[in-house]
C-alpha cells in the first residue's frame, strides 16, 4: 500500500491513492467485543441489498421457504405493504404483506411467525395504520403480534430486522411498511411507488444486508431476548408459544434467496447495538456509538456516510476532532436536502445546520464535503432513509442507527459490521468487497454504471475528485449549502436536545427528586431559575389576553362558555399543559376572586384524578423511575408527603401532570398530598395574581413606573414562593442533619 506523504496542496492532503483496494494492515481493528460490538459471528454468505425494492424481493423469496419461525421486528410494519408493486411472480403467493404471511401459514403447518413493533408514540398516529395489533393477531393463531414498550420513557423501539428459522437474516434501514418501495432508478414520475390509499410519495434510498450462518443465528437470539422483552410487559399474550431455541435437524433446505449476488463470503459479521436499559445507565449498551468514535480516530484515507440524519452530538465531537488534525481521511457525507415534513424540518432539520455548521468550521484542512442526491425533475432531490457507513476499504457497517442523539444513546438499535482486519485469511477479498459496495452506492447516486464507478474509483485520488467528476448532469452528488444559524435557532438547539432529540431517558428523576426528596437543599440559583421560568409564560399570555381584551371579554360572558372553559382547563391541566400558561390565562382574563376559585378547583380536581390514575395504572407510570430510585421516592414521599408536594407547587421543578401520576404511583397519601396541593397552589395563584395585575397595567400604560412595579411584583412572587419553600424545608434538612450525626 502507497502511504502519502504530507504535502501542501489540498488536493494531495486528501487523496488516499487506493489503486490497490486493500486495507492498511497497520491500522488497529474497529471491532471489539463487548466494547464496539456484541458479538462477531462466521457467515457462509452475506449481500448488500441497496433500496428496498432488491430487499422487498429478496426477503420474499426466503420468507417463501421458510419452515419453523419467522421473527420481524421493526419500529413499524404495515400489513398492506406491498413485496412486489408488479404480479410478475410465479409462486402463487400474495404480493401484499400479511396476505402473504397467511398464505406462509397455512401452507407449513409448523411455522410461527413472531411481530415485534414499537409501541409507538402517539404523533405517529395518523402515519401508522389503524389498529395494527387487532389486524395482525387476528390473522392467524400461529401469527404472534407484539406492540413492544420494552424501553425507557422517551425512547423507541428502531431495530429493523428479520430472522427466518436463524439461519437467513436481514438488517438494515427498511421497516415492513409503506411509503418505503423504490428501485434504484428513483425516478420522480415512477407511477408504482405509491401507497395503499394510490398517492404517490417521494424517492427513497435505503439499505439492508442478507447474511447466514452463525451470525444469523446470533440475530435470531437477539430477536427471540427482545420478543421476551416485550411479552413480559404484556401479560395478556403470555399464553402465546414462546419462540423455540435454533434446532440442526433439518437443515438440508435452501433459503438464501432467489437471484441475489453474493457480494462477501466466509466473512465474519459483527453485531452492534444501541440499548438503554430500564435497570440503570450501569446496563445501557452503547457500541454503535463507541464504534463510530473509533472510525473517526482510527480512519486514514476516507469516510463515507449517508445517514437520514446527523444531529449525534457524540458523533460531531468525534468527526470535529478527526478533522482539525492535521492529516486524516476526507470526509464524505451524503444526506437528504432537507427532512421531509414541516415537523422534521422544524426539528431534527433546525438540530442538523446547527450541527453541520459546527462541522464546517472545524474543517481547517478541507476534508469534509457534504453533499445530497440530486434528481432530475425534483426540487429537494432523493430522500436519503439509509444508515450506512464505509471506511478505508475496511469497514461497512449497514443498519438502523442514525447519526442522531436518540439512536446512539437511547433508542433501541441494530447494525452490522463487516471489516476486512489484517489477521483475516479473506482481508483482501473482503476489502474487495466493500470497494463494490461502495462502487454500488456512488454508482447510484452519480447515474453510472458500477464497473464505471469501480473504474474511475480506482485511478481517482479521492472520493471528492469522483463525485466531483460528475458534477453537472441531471443526476449527481450536489453540495448543500451552507446555512448559518440564527440567534434564535441556537435558544431552539438546546430545547431540540432534550426534547427532539435527546441523548439520554427522559424519565422523571429529575423533577422527582425535587418533588419528593430524600433531602431538600435546593440552591438559590436553580430555584429562581425555576421561578423565571414560570414568570415568563405568564408574561406572554398576559400579552396576548391584553392585544384581545375585548374578543375575550365578550366570549368568556356569552351563555354556559363559562363551564366549558373550566372543563377544558381541567382537560388541560391533566394532559401535560404547563400549569403556569393556564394560570397565567385565568389570572389575565377573570377578575381575582373568580379567578382564585376558577384556578384553584380545577386544578385541584385535575391533581386528584392524577393521582388515582397514576395508583390504577402503577406500573407503567413507574417506568419514569429507573433502579431502585422508585423505592427511594416512595419512602421520602410517604414520610413527608405534604411537604413535598408544597414545595413542588412553589418550586416548579417538573410538569404538574407527571409529578401527580408520579405520587399516586408511589402511594403518595392522598389526604396528605391534596392538602399539599391546596397550600401549594393557594400561595402559588395569590402570587400569580399580583403580578398578571401589574403586568396587564404594565402591557397596556408602559411607563417606567409601571414596568419598574411589574419587576418588583415579579420579584415579590419569586421571594414568596421561594420563602415559603425554605420554611417549609427547614425541618427536614434540620432532621436529615440530625439523622446523620454520628453516635455519642
């Protein structure tokens, strides 16, 4: 292998002079078990089947011969999605999915097929179909359906894989869904890319790898652990037939499928996945993450990704550093122009400019080139959905982990991993493999043939001179053009972190401790903070009742509105409304003694039903709760249960909602905490109302005095509540400070 020597242009900086293909033997191997992957297992056959309809047709063809058990397991799977858009196939089997799973059925008597999916959140209602637990496990007895909830608050269930009678499997982006179909063509008017409802959606580009052998077998017991997973949460189902361990006895039948060329074999294949774990961080599992660092320090020519996403703040950091040193390999990421949809737009689309702007300016050696999937005829080009990434002829990985928060640190996912390490008898066959893939994809995306692209790959000096090349035909790699972020998108970035896209559970820990504390020492800092936060709101809504003063007065006045209203603002109150909003609202709008009443009855109505819906459904509440802290919380809460749900209400730590699901989980005394609830909230409103009364003189005569007497009001009210919070406190750190003194 050619090794570059340092040289000043910033074309040479980055060409890795690859005519050979081979791996560079003095680099350290990417894989470690238990580390950067689970298992590494020895496959007879693995291919990487590019867009989903090679993968459609391949998984039928092997689904077709399959004789014990079938395990899909996706974040979503559609039983109207279609395997083959056009009857051109001669089995006799239906095209569409469960059909087609019922005729499997029928035809082999001894076959079970397990479905996992996630449990999914409900903005994704009106995009999953209706009802699919009813419509699959009413299919077939032998058919098992699962909605899998077998994960932390806020995270999914993102695994996209099947196993056929462990020993054909498949791995990727692709969920067994609609509005996933298309062929490499893409083309933009292609009448057969079309949902069940016959509306046409855009071009997409995925990837999924067929392998057997062990790994196959491996896969299949991470099914089968996660089915186990799920039905253990779900004790209605516990009377299906547990799935059955992989058995030798008749095996002599094929089931790789029909007409796919094998592209790697003999290879080992590794396992990686992302898992956060409801026993503590302590059982979290995060080598898909750790195996991207380990990339972006170890690569020496190139890296190319095309991912849905790249918002992972693990990832930037580690791609910032593999690009500020002084040599190290060009960069190559090929992502969507822009998400699809207002929502990821606004979103994860808000999250990634702020991410590639951080990139592009640690480029200092011009190493980074990103670039998106230009089609003729369409204006936002090919929508990218893969999760795939090649590094130095060494490593491929294809799976369903995006570049995102979420899918390195908290959902559940699952890569493969081929790498041609030095120690390997097939290495450079195996590299030689990972070259045609890669040929495959940019072939692609730059409208040539691969030995085209295998061709120019092997006398270019680099991935950018390539797809640079290609520039200027109607279908290519095109840049995407740097956006600056504004001010304001920086204040959403941090939101979007926590709430879009987070890293870590978001389970309720953080508010609980402060709601029912083992100890109370709250620093001044954090309270204000608290407190300001819930001013703020306040502020606004005062702002708009007052543009609107009239347009109100008249529709709070007319007939039995009044009622509705304060069932609404019950409503409201017990679906997660910051209360401070709805306070905020009926401070604004009634006068004070109404609005006392108004408040105060219903949210106090809505934190008693709370709570005997957190006590009825204790079990999956709790699940905001990791570990032993659940126990913790419910001693603390029982022992000084008025207290904590006073100082909660005075210093809004968390959402009024949860922290009341949470107390009648732990078996919070319900008298105890009601009367909490009352002198909480009577203090908190009496406080509100002095300052919307000065903010609303204020919005409406902004003079100096009049804003300087709406501070102070603010201040009053923070000082109150904070006062009362430490007055209540005393006693219990005084005790807690008791309890600890050593023994005389």
């Amino acid at each position: 292998m050619k090794q570059r020597a340092a040289q000043p242009s910033a074309k040479e900086a980055v060409a890795p002079h690859w005519t050979d293909g081979g791996p560079l033997g003095t680099a350290p191997s990417f894989l470690t078990p238990g580390e950067t992957c689970w298992r590494r297992e020895p496959t007879e056959r693995a291919s990487v089947l590019i867009d989903a309809a090679a993968y459609f047709a391949a998984l039928r063809s092997t689904l077709a011969n399959a004789r014990d058990q079938i395990f899909i397991v996706g974040w979503d799977v559609d039983s109207r999605t279609s395997l083959e858009p056009e009857p051109d196939v001669e089995d006799g089997l239906p095209l569409t999915l469960l059909p087609f799973l019922r005729a499997l059925l029928q035809r082999q008597p001894n076959l079970h097929i397990y479905i996992l999916v996630w449990d999914f959140s409900v903005i994704y209602t009106l995009e999953r179909e209706w009802m699919p637990s009813w419509v699959f496990s009413h299919a077939h007895p032998r058919l098992h359906f699962l909605l899998n909830n077998d994960h932390v608050v806020g995270a999914s269930h993102h695994q996209k894989l099947v196993v056929v009678d462990d020993r054909v499997a498949f791995v990727g982006g692709i969920d067994l869904t609609i509005r996933r179909w298309d062929s490499p063509s893409h083309s933009v008017d292609d009448a057969t890319r079309c949902d069940p409802d016959g509306v046409c959606y855009a071009p997409m580009h995925d990837a999924q790898v067929c392998f057997d052998g062990v790994a196959a077998r491996a896969l299949g017991e991470l099914a089968r652990e996660r089915w186990q997973g799920a039905r253990a949460k779900n004790p209605s189902h516990r009377h299906n037939r547990p799935p059955s361990a992989w058995s030798e006895t008749d095996s002599d039948y094929e089931l790789w499928p029909l007409r796919v060329p094998v592209d790697f074999r003999d290879v080992p294949v590794a396992i990686s996945r992302t898992f956060s774990s409801e026993l503590g961080p302590g059982n979290d599992v995060h080598e898909i993450a750790a195996l991207i660092v380990r990339v972006f320090e170890h690569a020496q020519r190139y890296v190319y990704i095309e991912n849905q996403y790249f918002t992972s703040s693990t990832a930037a950091r580690a791609l910032v550093a593999c690009l500020e040193r002084a040599t190290g390999p060009e960069v190559i990421l090929v992502l969507p122009l822009i998400e699809t949809g207002w929502l990821e737009q606004s979103s994860m689309g808000m999250l990634r400019r702020q991410t590639l702007a951080k990139l592009r300016r640690s480029d200092r050696h011009g190493r980074l080139h990103i670039y998106y999937p230009k089609l003729p005829a369409s204006d936002h080009g090919l929508q990218i959905h893969g999760k795939v990434m090649i590094c130095d002829d060494r490593l491929l990985k294809v799976g369903s982990a995006n570049l995102s928060n979420r899918s390195l640190g908290l959902d559940a996912e699952c890569d493969v991993i081929i790498e041609a390490q030095p120690d390997d008898v097939d290495c450079a066959r195996t590299a030689h493999g990972i070259r045609r893939v890669l040929a495959r994809l940019l072939g692609e995306h730059l409208n040539l043939p691969e030995r085209v692209a295998r061709a120019r790959l092997a006398t270019a000096c680099s991935l950018h001179e390539v797809i640079e090349g290609a520039r200027g035909r109607d279908r290519c790699l095109e840049p995407i053009p740097e956006q600056t972020p504004e001010p304001a998108v920086d204040l959403g970035m941090a939101f979007g972190d926590w709430f879009v896209d987070p890293e870590r559970p978001m389970i309720g820990e953080t508010f609980a401790e402060s709601l029912f504390p083992t100890h109370i020492q709250i620093p001044w800092l954090r309270s204000a903070g608290a407190c300001f936060a819930l001013v703020l709101p306040v502020l606004i809504v005062t702002m708009v009742v007052e543009s609107h003063a009239t347009t109100v007065a008249q529709f709070i006045h007319s007939g039995s509105v009044l009622a509705w209203l304060w069932v609404g603002y019950v409503v409201a109150c017990s679906s997660f409304v910051p209360l401070s909003v709805l306070l905020g609202a009926i401070c604004a709008v009634f006068e004070p003694r109404f609005a006392c009443l108004f408040a105060l009855s219903g949210a106090l109505l809505s934190a008693g039903l709370s709570h005997v819906v957190g006590h009825h459904f204790r079990s999956l509440t709790l699940r905001f709760v990791r570990g032993q802290r659940a126990r913790v919380l419910q001693h603390s809460a029982r022992r000084r249960a008025f207290r904590a749900t006073l100082i909660a209400r005075l210093v809004p730590l968390g959402n009024f909602t949860a922290s009341n699901l949470l107390a009648g989980a732990l078996n919070v005394p319900f008298a105890h905490f009601f009367l909490g609830n009352l002198a909480g909230l009577s203090c908190g409103v009496a406080a509100l109302l002095l300052f919307t009364k000065r903010a609303l003189i204020a919005v409406s005569a902004p003079s100096a005095l009049n804003i300087g007497l709406c501070v102070a009001a603010a201040a009053s009210m923070i000082a109150l509540c904070l006062g009362v919070a430490h007055a209540v406190a005393r006693p219990v750190v005084a005790r807690r400070a008791h309890d600890q003194q050593p023994a005389q």
